[in-house]
C-alpha cells in the first residue's frame, strides 16, 4: 500500500496489491484521472494515458494549443463554464453572480493513517498502517479560495474513500451550491448501473439498467437516504455476473438528501459522481469559514458483484460500524409491537416476556405507545417521558426492573425528530418545528419535523432522552423516524442560510447520536426509519444495525434482503419473525420459512409469544437455540448470493466461516412447481480441497469442489410445506478436518 508523487510528471498513484487509482496535474493547473481500476505497477511517469487532439467545437485552455480540453479529458473533480460542458462537481456563487473558477494545484500532503471527519460519520482505521491519505490543496487565487480534495486507500481493501473540503480564506462571500464528493470519469461507456430502489415495504429492490448517452441517475430529496433511492449506484460490464467481471461500487456515507448519476458524454466516456444533493442546498462561507462533504466509497472488484458486496461488508462491519457492540453477537429480541399495538398494559407485556424468556429470547424491546398522552398516532410525540401511570404504574424503571428480573434485557423505542401538535412540547415550543411561519405546514402520518439545525432543540431532546436512559436499565434503543421532510425552514435561521438547513439537520442528528454513544456507550442503537427508509452508511456509524423494513412477511424479505446484501453486512440487517397473516401484505407463510428467511439477519420476533399453541412453542425454542449456535457465522462469515429472487421463482444464498469449516445455506421457493424438474444449487466460497458433512449426516461427505461445481441437491420433500408455496430449508455445512 501506499500513495506516491512524481514530481517530473506530476502524477500521483495511489495503490495497493489490488487496485491502482493514478490522478495528474493537467495543463490547466486541475487534476485528472488517468486510471481507476486493477492495480498496476508503479512507473514514475503514466502521462501516456493522457490523451488528447483538435475535436470541432471543443474549447482548449490556450491560444493555438489544441491537446488539452477538458470537455474531452477525463477530470477529478470538475468545474463548470470553463469548456467542460458535462455535469460539474461543485459550483460556487460569487458576489458579483459568476460561477467561473479556475482552481490549480497549490500544493499536497501524504500521510501515514487515516483522519477524522469532524462532525460527520466515515470509515477509520485502528492503526496508522491500515491505511494512507492524500490530499490535494487546489487554490482558486482570485477569490482566495481552497479545495482540498481528500483520499484514503486500505491497506487490506480494494477501496478508496473520497471527500472534499472548501475553505475561504478572502475578504469575498462565496456561496457553495454544489459540493459532490466524488466525480469519476472512464474511458469509455460499456457498462450496465446498478441501483437500489422501492418504496415503503419494497426498499432496495436491484434495478440494472444499461448506460446511454447522457444523463441517467438516482437521488433523494425527503431529508433522508430514503426507502425509494439507497445512496449507492454501481456500474459493471455487461458480462459481470455474481462471481467474475469487473464492477465499480460508490456508497456515499451520509443520511440526508443525496445523488448518485452517470453521464456518457459523445465521445463514449462515462462520468460517474456522487454525494448531497444539490436542489436546496446553499452554504455561505464567509472568511475563515469552511465545508466538509461527507465521505464517499469507491470500491473496486473483478470478482463480480458478490465480491464487492463482500468488500463493502467486511469495510462497514469492521471499520465504520464501531464501539462496545461491533464485534459483539446481538441479543435475540422480542418487540411487542404487532403483539399489541400502543394499546397495551403492563401486565400484558410482561406476560410476552415470560414467555420469551421460556423459550429463550434475551431483550424485550417496548416499542410505540409507552410516552406520554400516547393513546394513538395523533399525539405524545415529543413527550418523552410516562404520563399515562395505569399503562405503566412504575414508569420506565418500573417496567425496566421487571424485565431485567425476568433475566431479560429491557429495550425501548423512540421517535426523537418528531413532534405531534397534541404534546406538552409542541404546545411550549410551536416555532420548533420546520415550516415557514406564513405557511401551514404538511401533516405526515399526524406528526411534524422537529427542526434539529437548532442546537437548543437537540439539546431539549438529549436532556429528555438522557433522563429516561440514565434512571431505568435500557439496554437497547430503536431510533425511529417515520416521516419525510416537507416545508423545510428553519425560523431561527437568516434568510441567507436556509439552504444549510437541511444538512445541518442531518448533522443535529448525528450529534445527538454521537451525545447519547458517549453518555450510554454500551446501548444497542438500532436505527429505523418507518422500517429502512433510512438504511445508509451514515447511520451505520452510530447504529451498529437497521431495522431493514417494516414488511416482516417472509417471501418479500427474500428480495428485501438479497438487495440490501448488495452494500450492506447481514450483521446490520434486523430481521424478524412476525405472525400470520401477515400485517403487511396478508400472506400465510410456514413458521418455518419466516424463520429460515429472518435467521440470515439480526434475529428476533415480532408477535404474541403468550398465543402461541405447544407446537409453535417448540418451533420457536428451536429456531432460537439455531440462531444462537449460528450468528457468530452468521455476523462474520462471508456472503453470498447463489440464486436471485428477482430473475426467477426461488432465491438462494449462504453464508461461509473465514476458515472455511462451516456455512449455512439458505433456500426458498416462492411458488410451488406441479411436477417440477429437479434443483441443483452451486455453492460458492468452500474450500474445494475439503469434505463436508450436510446437516450432521457423517454417512456421506460431499466435496468443497463438487459442491461448488456439480450443486448440492434439493430435495423437496425435505423442505418444510413439502415443496409447496413458500417452502424453505437451511441446510449447515461442517468440514470434516
């Protein structure tokens, strides 16, 4: 690994045994991109990659040179009207209204390490030899204006992360109205984007699409990552499958508005960019002032779309998720929600725990309905404290002990970033919330915006949330957010800097997550935004997992999770059993796929355990006892995705130790096949050299090689429903050695 300048050629390589990422100083004073890809060897001098000639209609940078336009060269962070007529990675306002800059190389700096992004989440390493850093210091010298272009490549990842920074040191205002945080252009434009997109209860559904001449791409502007656009776009070969082929993954690490695009310009080269997205946002700096970006990564893989998606898992499950919980196995979990509902008594739930605690689970989670006046979703929010004593006659503590007396955990749910106008605290502070005072703001699900650009209102949320976490014994938090931003306006803010609202709100957010970390650092935060409206990097930092959506019903999990897996590590993904027919979509499916299906996630249920016939009791005592043998594999293993329930009527994947001895493959059946064929499955990731024994069966061992070659056959009658609608099976692997 390491980051090395030639100063006769002017060029930069950043590299490491798989990846080479190689920038120049062009002619014009910017920096190129001469190659991003599979690493090469090192040469002080790549400038042949450089290309250039007279094209009709370019613009060049000088008189009677006609080698260098940037409308045809291949830019690191492009600037707009000055001959590159593509889309721009930033843009600037100035006092006197011109956009044009003319930013040149200044000067650089290589170190050992990794540093911090104050106030926002990013990757970090342990020890200064997991990684080294670039940065290069552009200067705009009329305005006296900087841009830090900022690099770190791993040690142990083909990945690089990008972010930028402006600072002003001139007597001009300047006012930032694009600042993306990454731009990549590419050689050429056959490729295929991969995106994650849904709705509420469908969130990131895998849409492939192939790449055209001009602008094609994906954003949020719902003050959130969104259940509709996931912050992540990829772009791969036509050829690239799961296993083989080059693709190209960029994940941007934030939870606010974002976009993602790539444009084929005419001469077939592919521009691809990302980070916050610009409608809306407009940020002053005045002098001494400056702007972080937040932090994308760029991930290289020849090994097909699992092999990005493993290197994404192993970066974010070991290097942004982070504190007591990140190499921790995660309790099994009850959530009374779909048991009762808000309207619940203490009794009743303590009942659920009993029964819980029977069977084996290890937190009780109390979700909505416990704050407050909170009799329904039309009032309490923003109350964060016990006002209805015959639900909850010993308050939070009271509850808190009674579980933790069970020898349960005692988890418990909140709802911070939001305010119904039937509360003490919207009564108190009518102004807090985002809307512009003419105007009447928009309901959403009977409930508005707090709006947390105001230090003074995150610090009312902190002291409420503070005083319940410090005086019961909560083990566990789910963060919850369950509306988008409308009427984004901030009354304490100039009318100049309500373009900063929407970021800085974001920024509230991770500082109230960041107070609570420190205060309560061995908490279970799981983030949950109507589900997985707000499934991003971004959280990661601060929630070690994501409640992955609110459609608990099994056979939409299959696509749910096999389209999260794509970015995101099963150690983040929460995913429960809930009860039939199910609450979203109606479906009856057995217990045994519900559970097959949610095992391959942070596991835990969602229904009446106190309703539950002898039967059923002994299904959950089992699925338990599986879950606890097998989630450290589960955490840490390798993912893979065999079969895809998007192409076809099953899905399929497994999960495979780091030493190869064991794996757990997961198998689903959407519909049932009158007199079907028979159903091989390949499997991927052994170690072909080894024996394996299927599900303790030690009268047969099966080769790593023919497993992955010849399948592993399924034989439906011994899945559970007989091979009919929705039938499933796990099937455990164990090497012989």
């Amino acid at each position: 690994m390491a980051v090395k300048y030639s100063e006769q050629s002017k060029e930069f390589h950043l590299f490491n045994g798989q990846i080479s990422y190689i920038l120049q100083i062009l002619p014009n004073g910017a920096v190129g991109n001469l190659y991003f890809g599979k690493r090469i060897r090192h040469k002080e001098d790549f400038s042949y990659l450089l290309e250039g000639g007279s094209r009709s209609l370019a613009v060049y940078t000088k008189e009677r040179d006609y080698f260098f336009s940037p409308q045809y060269s291949r830019m690191e962070y492009p600037c707009v009207g000055t001959g590159d007529f593509r889309e721009p990675a930033f843009e600037l306002r100035q006092e006197n209204g011109s956009r044009i800059t003319h930013f040149q190389y200044s000067s650089h700096r290589i170190y050992k390490g990794k540093e911090k992004l104050e106030g926002l989440p990013a990757l970090y390493v342990e020890a200064e030899p997991e990684a080294e850093s670039l940065e290069i210091r552009l200067t705009d010298e009329a305005l006296n204006l900087d841009c830090i272009l900022k690099y770190s490549i791993f040690r142990d990842f083909p990945a690089i992360t990008r972010s930028v920074n402006f600072s002003n040191r001139g007597e001009e205002r300047v006012v930032l109205e694009r600042v993306l945080s990454a731009s990549v252009d590419f050689a050429d434009s056959a490729y295929e984007s991969v995106q994650l997109s849904g709705a509420w209860a469908r969130e990131r559904s895998v849409v492939v699409r192939t790449l055209e001449q001009g602008l094609q791409g994906i954003g949020s502007r719902r003050g959130s990552s969104s259940a509709e656009q996931n912050p992540f776009l990829a772009i791969k070969r036509p050829y690239t499958n799961e296993r083989s082929g080059e693709v190209y993954g960029f994940s941007l690490i934030y939870s606010g508005n974002h976009i993602e695009q790539a444009e084929v310009d005419t001469c077939g080269m592919t521009r691809v960019q990302i980070g916050i997205h610009p409608d809306g946002f407009e940020w002053p700096l005045n002098r001494g002032e400056s702007f972080q970006s937040p932090e994308a990564v760029l991930v290289y893989s020849e090994q097909g779309l699992n092999g990005m998606s493993q290197v994404f898992h192993r970066l974010y499950r070991t290097r942004l998720v982070r504190g007591y919980w990140r190499d921790r196995e995660r309790p099994i979990l009850i959530n009374n929600w779909e048991a009762t509902g808000p309207e619940f008594t203490e009794e009743k739930l303590v009942e659920i725990a009993i029964k819980g605690k029977e069977l084996g689970i290890e937190l009780f989670v109390l979700d909505d309905g416990w704050f407050g006046n909170r009799e329904d979703d039309c009032r309490g929010l923003g109350d964060w404290y016990v006002k209805n004593m015959d639900k909850l006659p010993g308050g939070i503590q009271g509850i808190a002990e009674k579980i933790n007396g069970l020898g349960m955990k005692f988890g418990l749910w909140f709802e911070p970033e939001m305010v119904n106008k039937d509360s003490d605290l919207y009564r108190s502070h009518p102004d807090w919330i985002l809307c512009p005072p003419e105007r009447t703001p928009s309901p959403s699900r009977n409930q508005y915006v707090l709006d947390f650009s105001r230090s003074e209102v995150v610090d009312y949320i902190y002291r409420m949330m503070e005083a319940v976490l410090s005086q019961a014994p909560v083990s566990y938090v789910k963060w919850d957010m369950n509306r988008y931003m409308t009427e984004c306006y901030s009354r304490a803010k100039k009318p100049q800097d309500q373009g900063k609202v929407m970021h800085q709100y974001i920024l509230g957010v991770y500082g109230l997550y960041e107070r609570l970390i420190q205060r309560f650092p061995e908490i279970l935060f799981e983030s949950c935004s109507s589900g997985g409206a707000r499934y991003d990097p971004g959280m990661l930092y601060y929630a070690p997992q994501v409640w992955t959506s609110d459609d608990t019903d099994a056979i939409e999990r299959i696509k749910i999770q096999y389209g999260t897996s794509y970015v995101y590590p099963l150690s983040t993904m929460g995913a429960h059993v809930s009860e039939v027919p199910n609450q979203q979509v109606g479906r009856v499916t057995p217990f045994e796929t519900r559970a097959n299906v949610a095992m391959f996630g942070v596991f835990g249920y969602e229904l009446d355990l106190s309703r539950l016939r002898e039967e059923e009791a002994r299904i959950v005592r089992s699925q338990i006892m599986f879950a606890k043998r097998h989630r450290r594999l589960i955490m840490t293993g390798d993912f893979y995705r065999l079969s895809s329930p998007f192409q076809g009527n099953d899905g399929a994947w497994m999960v495979v130790s780091e030493d190869k001895r064991e794996a757990l493959v997961g198998w689903y059946r959407i519909s049932g096949i009158p007199n079907g064929g028979w159903i091989r499955v390949k499997l991927a990731g052994l170690a072909p050299e080894r024996n394996y024994i299927l599900d303790s069966d030690e009268s047969v061992l099966y080769g790593g090689d023919e497993l992955m070659n010849v399948g592993m056959v399924i034989k439906e009658r011994e899945l559970c429903n007989s091979g009919g609608d929705y039938s499933s099976r796990i099937y455990f692997l164990k090497s012989e050695e």
